[in-house]
C-alpha cells in the first residue's frame, strides 16, 4: 500500500491535532434560541464540552464564532491550525465564499449542526458545504461536535490528516497579530510616486 510521505509515517503524531471549532451566525443565541430545535446547552457549555473531550483525546482545540460573515473567513484564512470542525449556521444554505475559503485553505473539515436541516424548512435543505466536509454530523445537538472531533482524532491517529498549521510566530502564513478587515494586507504602491 502506497502512502505519500508525511501522511502515515508518524508525522502527524509527533505533535498534537490541532482543530478549529467555527460556529456561525445566531449560535451565540445558544440556550435561548428555540431550544426545542437546538437543545438548551449555551455555546460556552458547548465549547467546555468540546475542551473537555479534546483534552481527553490529546487534542489542542481553538473556538472562533461569530455573526458575520467576512469575520468567519478571515478566521479561516490564519491556516493556524491542521482540520476544522464547522457548524456555519444560515451560511450554510447561502455561502458560496464560506465554502471557497474552506476549500482555498486546503484543511479538512467536518460540518456539523445540531438540528438536521434536510427534516426542516425547503430552502435549509440547500447546503454549500456538505460535498467538500470530509464528514457531517448533524441532528445529534451537542453530541455531533463530540463526534467530529473524535473522526478527526481517529484520522490524526491513523496519519490521514497531514500537520498543516502554520507556526502563528511565522513561517510564511498570515501575521498572527493581523485583525479582521485590511489590517494584514499591504496596500498597493501609489502610481504616482
């Protein structure tokens, strides 16, 4: 069985997996938002559950949520991190820039949700991310981050997840300290000078 370098020959175990937990629009709303679809857990008590597993299962895990849209991708684009486990809410049913930022990024993922939107509304069954998540859990409430994050472990362990997170001190990835909008980008030169 042929296997690239890097990927199965103990490299990927030489450090930690290092997972990205993105939560998109309204999931701050956790607890409070129709609980009778999304259960009662808060995205804190969620998060701890999820630090919680991860420390069990020897993995560093990072959380990121927010609202906005551009926010999310410019998450993304850090690369700071080896897989992601993504449960992008509404951005789901209407985001083709989420879905080519998590392809442009080269890192797995696996889409989560805590309902199953293909049982709920006609427009929730349109979904941008599914045929590029390497998995899905969904309708499982807080028990489906769990279970990426063990599909991620599992495929650490097993060297199909290649270590691909850049050092945030360098080595040609983004600044670690640029923030969100332009403030990592350099500006084009004026012609006029």
């Amino acid at each position: 069985m042929s296997r690239r370098a890097g990927i199965g020959d103990g490299a990927a175990r030489e450090r930690a997996l290092r997972v990205l937990v993105v939560n998109g629009p309204n999931l701050d709303l956790l607890g409070t938002r129709e609980p009778a679809i999304y259960g009662s857990e808060t995205l804190a008590e969620i998060e701890a559950g999820i630090a919680r597993r991860a420390a069990e299962l020897g993995v560093e895990a990072g959380f990121f949520q927010s609202n906005h849209e551009g926010a999310i991708i410019d998450r993304l684009h850090r690369r700071d991190f080896d897989a992601a486990i993504v449960n992008a809410g509404g951005l789901t049913h209407t985001s083709v820039s989420l879905r080519d930022a998590l392809l442009g990024i080269e890192r797995p993922f696996v889409e989560v949700h805590l309902s199953d939107p293909a049982t709920r509304e006609p427009f929730r069954r349109v979904n941008f991310l599914e045929d590029v998540a390497i998995a899905r859990f969904v309708g499982m409430k807080a028990a489906g981050y769990h279970r990426a994050l063990e599909e991620l472990a599992r495929r650490w362990a097993a060297g199909t997840i290649a270590p691909r997170a850049l050092d945030p001190r360098g080595g040609g990835g983004p600044r670690p300290d640029a923030g969100a909008g332009n403030a990592g980008t350099e500006e084009a030169p004026d012609a006029r000078a």
